[in-house]
C-alpha cells in the first residue's frame, strides 16, 4: 500500500497538462458547432397519437376466458404455502 500512496502523492504534486487549461472552451465550442436534429411537427404528432391508442388498447378489458383456480385472494389457494408444505388446507 506505500507504493500507491506514494504515486498518488506524485500524482498529486504534478503539474497539470496544460492540454487541460483550454480543454473546457474546445468542449464547448465543438457542442456549439454541432448541428441538433430535430423531428418534425408530424413524428411528434403520430407518437402522440400512437401512445394515445396504445393506452385506449390497453383498457379494454380482455375478453373472459373461464374461471381461473388460482385466486391469489382467495380462501383456499393451491399454492399458497400453507398448502404446498401440509399438503391440504
């Protein structure tokens, strides 16, 4: 562990590069420089709409199906752990 404290110390006590003085203004300018896409008022539009359907979609009730044995709330579950570990309620 002395080995690394003493070349973080060094590393510490080192001048910095002086890459580094201006490298926040060629960030910057390089952001600045760089033209921004932008999507039109229509893909904005047709994701609205897409996600407004997905939603209508979504809450309509699934047509039924039967009765389920597995009722998560009921008073006698086939997997309720009571019932795996005893064998039957």
């Amino acid at each position: 562990m002395d080995d690394l404290d003493e070349l973080l110390g060094k590393l510490a006590r080192a001048p910095a590069p002086a890459a580094l003085e201006s490298m926040e203004e060629r960030v910057l300018a390089r952001l600045r420089s760089t033209p921004v896409a932008r999507a039109g008022f229509g893909v904005g539009a047709a994701t609205a709409v897409a996600a407004l359907l997905m939603g209508v979609a979504g809450s309509v009730p699934a047509a039924a199906s039967g009765t389920s044995s597995l009722s998560p709330l009921g008073p006698t579950s086939p997997l309720a752990p009571s019932t795996l570990l005893v064998g039957a309620p």
